[in-house]
C-alpha cells in the first residue's frame, strides 16, 4: 500500500493520478498548508473517484483563526473560493471549497491530526479493502458512487455492513 502522506506515488499511477499530481506541485497546494500537515485523501487517491469528484486536502490546526487566514489568503483568489465553518460529530471543522484549472478542490481542517481524523483513516481502510477485494470490486464502488452513493456508503453496501457507514467502515477488519 502507498505512504498517502507523500504524493510521489501519484507519479506511477494512472495518466489522472499524474495530471492531479502536477496540478498540486505546480499550483502548491499542499505545499501553501504545510504548516498544518496536509494529506491528500478522498477517492482519486485511491481511483474511485468519478466525473467531478473533488481533490480532497485535510489538515491540522491548533489556531482555526490561523488556519482560515492562511487558506483564505492561499486560495480567495481561485473560482468559486468559498469558506465555512462547520461541526462534524461534535468537533469544530474548517471547509473552504474552491476550483483550479478545471478541478474541484477542497480543503478541510479540525484540531485533530491528520492521521487521526477519519477521512485519513477511512482512506487507509478503503486502499486496504480494494487491495484485498480486487478490480472488480472497485469497479463496483465506482458504479455506485455514479448512482449517487458517497465513497464511504458504497463500501459499506458491497460489504453489506449495515448503520452510518462514516463510523461502521471504520470497524471493518480484514
């Protein structure tokens, strides 16, 4: 499985995965956060993604002043900039959305370490189902999420594993 936290392995991947990779170095948006330990998540790096998915980036704060300062002033001036504050399961978050040469980005921020935070740990039980399920299996994914299914909730239906598939994937045990 890849080291998600180091974008390298975009490099060797599919021709999108490449393109995504010079999109984040050559618009440095990792780079711009990297005082609040950016990782890309979500579905591309795991290529379940479909049209229109996000580039998703978390991050860490321990200032939320800071960090909405930060991101305010890396990205204000991209299509589509907006910025919002939310609470997820009790916990304050940051959610600015914005688009780059065509692509929707996303970045997310909680006082929380990235690795921590359930979209990384999400990330590395969905790369751990597919390597263990196989190609087809995440054609499937792929599928449902085009009928309207999030990443999370289509797992959680091939899986067949009932309740809020936000907090039972996080159970699943190889």
């Amino acid at each position: 499985m890849h080291d998600f936290t180091d974008i390298a392995y975009l490099q060797n991947g599919p021709t999108f995965h490449q393109q995504v990779y010079d999109l984040l170095t050559r618009r440095q948006l990792l780079s711009g956060l990297s005082a609040f330990s950016p990782v890309f998540a979500g579905s591309i790096p795991i290529n379940v993604h479909t049209a229109g998915s996000d580039i998703d980036i978390i991050c860490c704060f321990d200032n939320k002043e800071l960090f909405i300062t930060c991101v305010t002033e890396l990205f204000q001036q991209y299509p589509d900039f907006a910025l919002r504050e939310i609470t997820i399961r009790e916990i304050p978050a940051v959610v600015a959305n914005f688009t780059t040469d065509g692509q929707p980005v996303e970045v997310f921020g909680q006082a929380i370490p990235v690795k921590e935070q359930m979209a990384y740990r999400h990330l590395l039980i969905e790369a751990a189902i597919l390597q263990q399920k196989g190609e087809d299996f995440r054609r499937q994914v792929i599928s449902l999420k085009a009928q309207g299914y999030n990443t999370e909730a289509a797992f959680c239906h091939l899986l067949d594993i009932p309740g809020d598939p936000f907090l039972e994937l996080l159970k699943w045990k190889p």
